[in-house]
C-alpha cells in the first residue's frame, strides 16, 4: 500500500509514494548500523556542532517546510512556521546543554573515584504522528543524536513528504551518512524492525492502542521504550479565575493545530458558580475563529488531517448529544471540500457519554461542570489519561496546590499547557511513561554506565 499525501484542505491528491519493499529496508537498517559505533565514537563537541548547523538548516528551509505541513496536514501556516522555528531551538537547546547534561556524575563511595557515566545505546526507532510532523521527530532526534545514538524514523503514512524532508534536512546539514534515516515502511512491518538486534531502543508517540502493540513487541525483545500516547487534559476553571483570560486561553489551547493536539485543553471543567458566565465568553471567542484555507493568513481554524477522523469525531458528537449534551455552537461538518469541522462546544457533558470517557481529538471542547474545586479535582483524575492538565485561578498558591493533586505529567497555573525544550514532557496512567525533552528526557536512551576505579 502507498504512501498518500492528500491535501485535507482540498481533497486533492498531492503524491504518492510506494512502500519499500524487505530488500529496501534491510539496505537502510545496514547503512544505519554501519554509522551506529562511528557516530558513538565522535566527541560530543562535534556532535553538538552538527546538531547546530542542523538547526541553521531547518531555518534556511523554514518557508518551504511550513509549506510542506500545511499542505499534507492542514495545519495554519503560521502555526506551522512556528512549529519549524522549535525545531531549529531544540536544536541549538541541546546543542548548548548536550556537554553538561552528559558529563559524569561524580558518587562518592568505597572506590578511589567513582561515577556514573552517560553513554551512547544504539540506534532508537521512533515511530511518529501526523499532527506535528516535523516537531515530534526533532524532540526525539536532537536529544538523541547529541547522546550519540543514531535513529530511524517510521513517520504517519499522510505524511511522506515530511518524513522525507527532515531526512533531506539531515543530509545537507553534514551529517554523517546513516545517522538518521526515515523508513518509508508500513505499520505491519514495525514489529520486524523493533525484533531486530539493529535496534536497541523504541520510543512511540501516538495512540494507546499503537503504545501497547510497540510496549508489547519491545518488552518481549528487552528494548527500552518511552511512549507518548492520548491525553484528555483537564482545564480547570475556578470561581476566583479571570475569565476573560481563561476564556482566550482556552481557545487558544483547544483549537489549536485544528484541536489534533495530545496536551490541547479537552474536558473544561468548571465551578458551577462561574459556568454561565465562562461559557458565555468562552462561546464567543469560539464563535470568532475563521476557517479557512490554511495557507490563507486570514484563516484561524484549518481542517482536520483527514476526513475519516473528521467523520470519526462528529460520530462522537452525535453520540454525546443522543445521552443529553448540549450544542452551545457548532457541532457539525462544515460542508464542501476538505476535512472541515465547526468549532464547537459540547455542554452539560456527563458521566456515560462520549465526550466524557473518550479522547476528542478535534476542534471541539467539551464543557463539565463542578460543584466546587474539590469536585473539579475529582473529576479532572477520573480520566484515564494524565498527559497535562491547567489550573486557572487569581490565587497561585491555591493553584499550585490544586496542580499538586492532578494526576498527570504536567499542570500549568494560568497558562495553557505546552511542550519546552526545558522542562520534561510525558504522562502517566494510559497517557503513556517515560520522558521527552530536558535533561530528563536526553537521559531516557542512555546507558548509565557505573564507573568504579581503585
């Protein structure tokens, strides 16, 4: 089966790419274990160098690559400007930090010196989503790289071109030829990657099902994994929040990158006392986003990725609203071309309904409403998910304390939940384990090494 890149704007057919064959892979898997023990052995300076021109690269090429997503994803161009730009700073990020975050860990003990050293592990096989196609491989590939591991790309089947594209940026940055390749493979062939002995390490971000199939095939091959899977992230909003404020932020987090965002604002929880009132302003700035072609300037909601996941979340909708939610706005397929979706607002959202208990990974934001903040609290961990979470009130202490209580990977007081080369990313219960970004996440595909010296 072939690659397709279809643009969702349109519905127009881009290009085609077909599926390599075993022969095709096993060239790439060999060019890539050749590079593996020359990249381990390169000193880390030069290492970072190049991960510093790779970042000059994508800068060079910032135009045309945003161009590249907003055509074979539908994401805004300036929102797809400013996901290239991230990729050029996790470069430098690790670029600049790389050398300290590796040195030796000096540990006192019994020995004349001993310490913990961070080594390169191999090759690490990332298997990667569609819904920021250059970003999630870079926040696998600077880190990794830097480490000195080499790494191979399975990207989404939509977007080929991407994946070629941040191996081509690879390429002309001067990386040593086989550091990084992206396989163009389908999904039935990556459990055959993951069993190789070329591979020594997975990391997966995508659906929980996706997780556990990839957890599954690696855990029975001893292969360390990390995994970022869906998210329902809580916006809890509470009777002492600015609600102008939460209101903005709260379009601003939801409907971003047309709502397919793992840490996008899901399930609005809010105290009753202020519910009226939030929804009120929070409809109104919903009500104000644009759609529209997403190479158009003017435009702030691009279409959905595809039209099965549009036709997917409108089933959830329907099936919401049948159980007794209300349609404050939208709620529908916008008609003509493309994968178009109304912004919408689901309120009144209980236990039993779709919107409840499932992940809605579209332009639509589904309001429940609390008693007070104890019940918000309750209701925010009573997910199965725990990827991120935000906490809005005029009170910080209180919102520490409340981001405190909430089970997930991170909260955010008073802003909306983002992914930063500084501080560590991931999740806990089905949202997935382990970590990206930071020291945290660089030191995930390392061997640990205890160095003990009489």
């Amino acid at each position: 089966m072939p690659f397709v890149s279809l643009n969702p704007a349109t519905d127009e057919l881009i290009k085609e790419y077909p599926n390599w064959n075993d022969e095709q892979l096993e060239e790439a898997l060999v060019q890539v274990a050749i590079a593996t023990p020359a990249w381990a052995n390169t000193p880390l300076n030069e290492r970072c160098e190049h991960m510093r021109r790779l970042g000059q690269e994508v800068l060079k090429h910032r135009d045309e690559l945003a161009q590249t997503i907003s055509l074979e994803m539908g994401k805004l161009i300036g929102e797809a400007r400013a996901e290239v730009e991230k990729c050029a700073v996790v470069c430098d990020y690790y670029a600049d930090n790389g050398p300290a975050f590796l040195a030796d860990e000096v540990i006192e003990s019994d020995a004349g010196r001993s310490f913990v050293a961070h080594l390169p592990i191999g090759t690490v096989l990332a298997v990667m989503p569609w819904n920021f196609p250059i970003w999630q491989v870079f926040r696998f590939l600077a880190p990794a790289l830097v480490a000195g591991n080499t790494g191979v790309l399975k990207h989404a089947s939509n977007v080929p071109q991407c994946a070629l594209a941040i191996e081509q940026l690879v390429q002309s940055a001067g990386l040593p030829q086989g550091v990084f390749r992206s396989l163009m493979i389908s999904a039935g062939q990556v459990a055959g990657v993951i069993e190789d002995s070329r591979i020594h390490a997975v990391t997966l971000t995508g659906s929980e099902p996706a997780g556990r199939q990839v957890a599954a095939t690696a855990g029975a091959n001893l292969k360390k994994t990390v995994l970022e899977l869906g998210g329902s992230d809580p916006f809890i909003v509470l009777e002492d929040a600015d609600l102008d404020w939460a209101a903005q932020q709260g379009v601003a987090s939801r409907f971003l990158n047309a709502g397919q965002s793992c840490i996008a604002a899901k399930r609005f929880i809010v105290v009753e006392s202020v519910a009226d009132a939030f929804v009120s302003k929070f409809k109104a700035v919903v009500e104000a986003l644009k759609p529209g072609n997403p190479l158009d300037a003017e435009a702030t909601l691009g279409p959905m990725a595809r039209v099965d996941l549009r036709d997917e979340l409108h089933h959830q909708v329907l099936a919401s609203l049948d159980k007794g939610a209300i349609a404050v706005t939208g709620c529908a397929p916008i008609e003509g071309p493309g994968a178009y979706y109304q912004a919408s607002i689901l309120d009144g959202v209980k236990p039993g309904m779709s919107g409840w208990d499932e992940e809605f990974f579209g332009p639509v934001a589904i309001v429940i409403r609390a008693k007070d903040e104890k019940e918000a609290v309750r209701i925010a961990n009573g997910s199965d998910f725990g990827l991120g979470g935000s906490v809005w009130t005029q009170d910080a202490k209180r919102g520490e304390r409340i981001a405190r209580q909430v089970q997930s990977g991170a909260v955010f007081v008073n802003g909306m939940v983002k992914s930063d080369p500084r501080l560590p990313f991931g999740g806990v219960k089905n949202s997935g384990y382990g970590r990206e970004l930071s020291r945290h996440g660089m030191l995930e595909f390392v061997n640990q090494k205890t160095i003990w010296v009489k």
